[in-house]
C-alpha cells in the first residue's frame, strides 16, 4: 500500500524537496496550505506531514506554531533543508531581461542583496513553485521566479542565476507530523516539544522555567502567541534538549507544571544531525 507525505505548496517547492530527501519512501502529496496537510494526515489520506517552521535568515515561517497545538497531531521527527534559492526564467531569457521576480514573502526576505543589486521588482506569490509555474504559463521573458532547481526541471525554465541568497548556511526546519506519538528513544539525541500556559500569577513564566536552569536542561526554542484574541501573551511553545524520562527532564517538566494551567507534549523525536 502506497504512503503519503503531506506537505503545503507544489511540485517543486522546497517542502517538496524536504520530502523526497526526508522520507524517500514516502509520495509527496502537495496541498493548497498548511491547514490542508496537517487534515490530510488527520483524516488519514497521508501517513505523515512535513510542515515548515522556521528559515536561519527569515526566521519563523508565521501561524504554524498556531497550528500545531489544534492539529491533534503529533511531532516525530526533523529535517534540515539547505535552501538554495535560485532566480528561473523563460528557456533563452537572460538575467538582465528580468523585470520582475515572484515568491513567496518568506524567500523574497532571503535573498534581500540579489533583489537590490539588480534592481527588480518584487511580488509575493503564495508559493515558490506556483510563482515558478506562473513564469512558464505568462510566457513573459521580463518575469522571473525565486525556487528550487526541482521546480525548473518540473516547470521547464532555465536556472538565471543559482544560489543568490543572502547567507551561505541558509536553512529551513521541518517538522515531520503524524496521528500517533512515538516517545521511542530512536537517537542518543533526542527533542521534547511542548505547548504550556503560565498562571496568572507575578513572575509566573520566570518561575516556570527556572527548572530547566536548576535541572541543566537547554531549553532551544520558546515561542509565545496570544490566545483567543487577548492580547497578554500566555501561552508558549518549547523544544529541549532530552527525553521526558531523562531525570533531568522529567524534574524540570513536573517544577513547569506545577506553575502552569497546562502542559501538554506535542512530540519526542531525535535530533537531526544538521542541528547546530
């Protein structure tokens, strides 16, 4: 029986190319948004997810640590994408024709220096394979694309100019979701995500995570969001470093509990080798 890996945007899009390297034995399963492949795996029509989180030079990919909580879904895994971001254009098309160039907001703000040095005009489109797409439908030899060089090969535009963004180590994080947890200890190096919400009490947030620092966990993510349109940001998602039945880990989670409303793990997976 075939399996699915559900990813957002197109064939060719970086979350495509996540996949493939990820999970080659895997389909890839594009879908129109986020939203569309977090319920392809709920509704059971892909086995796993792979959702981006977070680019070294944009930084975090906006909603999706929204998202994650209300899933029902589950983390097991990572992957680390070296971003190329490349300029493609009509087959015979040269550098200078090029006007205009399209995609999605998140790349536009990767390769800042390319833009500005040739003097192009920019246009957010909703994903890089689409904008890609979008170049080969036009026809128009003064409208380029920033995507992969999958996304050229499947569109069948040439590569103008290769890997113009602005830092060399130019990564995006995944995350692989999928319906059921997996709290195996499958690495030496493991990850624990979790979602909490502080007490409304003085110095709860300080209180909450000075376990982690009693305990010698490193904490390597935090990230806080508002909930229900409040504007008091009390709820927070975490990664560390460690597995909840490390000593040093479940001491550090039972102290957060006990100055949090709730805490709720969203997965236990093994660090990628790429992550710094």
């Amino acid at each position: 029986m075939r399996q699915f890996i559900a990813f957002q945007g197109e064939p060719g899009s970086y979350s495509h190319q996540a996949c493939v390297e990820a999970r080659p034995d895997h389909d890839p399963l594009p879908c129109p948004t986020f939203e569309d492949a977090l319920e392809a795996v709920r509704s059971g029509k892909a086995a796993l997810g792979m959702i981006a989180v977070e680019n070294s030079t944009y930084g975090r990919v906006q909603d999706v640590y929204h998202l994650l909580p209300e899933s029902g879904l589950h983390i097991i895994g990572e992957t680390f994408v070296r971003v190329h971001v490349n300029l493609l254009g009509l087959p015979g098309t040269t550098l200078p024709e090029i006007r205009e160039v399209r995609a999605m907001s998140v790349l536009l703000g990767q390769a800042r220096g390319f833009v500005r040095e040739h003097g192009l005009a920019t246009v957010n489109w909703s994903d890089n394979a689409a904008a890609a797409r979008s170049v080969t439908e036009e026809g128009r030899p003064e409208i380029g694309a920033f995507a992969s060089e999958l996304a050229a090969e499947i569109f069948g535009l040439d590569v103008l100019a290769r890997h113009v963004e602005d830092h060399e180590l130019n990564t995006t994080r995944f995350l692989i979701m999928a319906r059921e947890p997996d709290y195996t200890r499958r690495a030496d190096k493991m990850v624990t995500a979790f979602m909490f919400r502080v007490r409304n009490i003085p110095a709860a947030l300080y209180k909450a995570l000075g376990g982690f620092a009693t305990n010698g966990v490193n904490m390597t993510k935090l990230e806080s969001y508002m909930v229900d349109g409040a504007f008091t940001a009390t709820q927070f998602y975490a990664d560390i470093e460690g597995h909840p039945e490390d000593e040093n880990v479940s001491l550090a989670l039972d102290e957060l509990r006990f100055f949090t409303e709730m805490v709720e793990i969203l997965g236990v997976y093994p660090a990628d080798p790429r992550r710094i």
